[in-house]
C-alpha cells in the first residue's frame, strides 16, 4: 500500500540520514565562515547528496539484478547492516562517529570542496542511506507511482538536511549535549527495529520461494 511505503521510505532515510545529527558536524566542518559562505556550502551538499541518491533509486534495482543479486538476500544483507549502524548510534555514539569520519576524511585527503565531500558523501549520501534506498527501491518493484514518491521523500530528507544546517548554530545550542546523545539513541532504536523488519521480509521472501 502506498501508505505504508511512503512511512516506511520516510522514516527510514530521517533515522539513516539523521539531519539534527549533521548540524554540529556541519558546524564544525565550517568554523570562521561567514553566514553567505555556509549557505553556498549548504545547498551545495544537499544537491551532491540529492543526485547521489535519486541516482541510487532509479538505477539501483537493474544494478542488483545485474549482478545476479536476489532482492530477499540484499534485504537480509541490508537489514544487517543498517542494525549495525542502529547499534553504533545506540551504543557507540552517532555524532561522535560521524565527527570523526569527517575530521579523518579531511586530514587524509585534504579535500578542498567540503560541500561534496565529506558533507555529501559519506555523511549525509553513506553507506547506510544507499543501502536502504536500495532496499527501498526494490521494494517499488519498478512500479513509477512508487519510485516516484521514493524520489520525493529523498527531496524532503535533504531538504531537512539543507534546514538543519541553515539552523545549526540554533539546534546545537537548543539541544545541547544531552538532547543530541538522547536524539541519536532513540533514532537508533528506530532504525534498529526497521532493520530487523527489513531482514524478516527477506527471510519471508525465500521461505516463499
């Protein structure tokens, strides 16, 4: 049922995405930058991110059958892998992971454009984003109606993106310390619990078969 779709795809990419949880990364991945510059570098990673991921939920199914991929195993696969990342942001700290993959992306590779990286890729179009789009997408089944909306919850997840950095100095402060640890906790519970549904599915899907 498209209800049911459209919940599931929008709940599923805020938890994986986490737009409050990008604010302080966004902060600190732009200290000394004035208001016009950190706008410009906003809507620039939220675009990169966008095409990224449309890109993922129109050619992401083909790329599976391609590779002689059944859908049940990518699920069960998948739904591994996002609980893995559901337990780091329960147990091993969300925020503090993600600050530290982008300050390591920074001092290795001395990007230039932190708009495309790592803003776009691999904090807000990562791993665990690309992994349930997939998902997402085979659940459409090709269906137009479905990966048309699948699309339209990926414009609204980065238009939360865009707003949560044009707001991060406010969120940070409004948050503080606590509210983030308590965000990213009970996003990963979230997130844990769509991942064991995710691997259900699949399971359910081969008994079938």
């Amino acid at each position: 049922m498209l209800p049911d779709f459209i919940i599931s795809a929008l709940v599923t990419l805020i938890v994986t995405v986490d737009p409050p949880g990008l604010a302080p990364i966004f902060l600190s991945l732009t200290p000394g930058m004035s208001a016009a510059s950190r706008r410009k570098v906003a809507v620039r990673a939220v675009l990169i991110a966008f095409v990224i991921m449309t890109a993922t939920a129109l050619g992401g199914a083909p790329l599976i059958n391609a590779l002689g991929i059944t859908l049940p195993a990518f699920r069960i696969a998948g739904g591994l892998l996002l609980f893995t990342i559901a337990y780091q942001m329960v147990f091993g700290g969300g925020p503090e992971r993600k600050a530290e993959t982008a300050e390591k992306a920074i001092t290795e590779d001395h990007i230039r454009n932190i708009a495309a990286f790592p803003l776009g890729i691999p904090l807000m179009a990562g791993p665990g984003a690309i992994t349930a789009i997939l998902l997402l997408s085979g659940r459409a089944q090709g269906d137009p109606i479905k990966v048309t909306i699948l699309i339209g919850v990926i414009a609204l997840v980065v238009l939360a993106c865009l707003i949560s950095f044009l707001l991060a100095t406010r969120i940070a402060r409004l948050l503080g310390v606590t509210g983030n640890i308590v965000l990213t906790r009970l996003l990963g519970v979230i997130l844990a619990a769509m991942a064991v549904q995710f691997v259900i599915d699949g399971v359910k899907a081969i008994m079938a078969g």
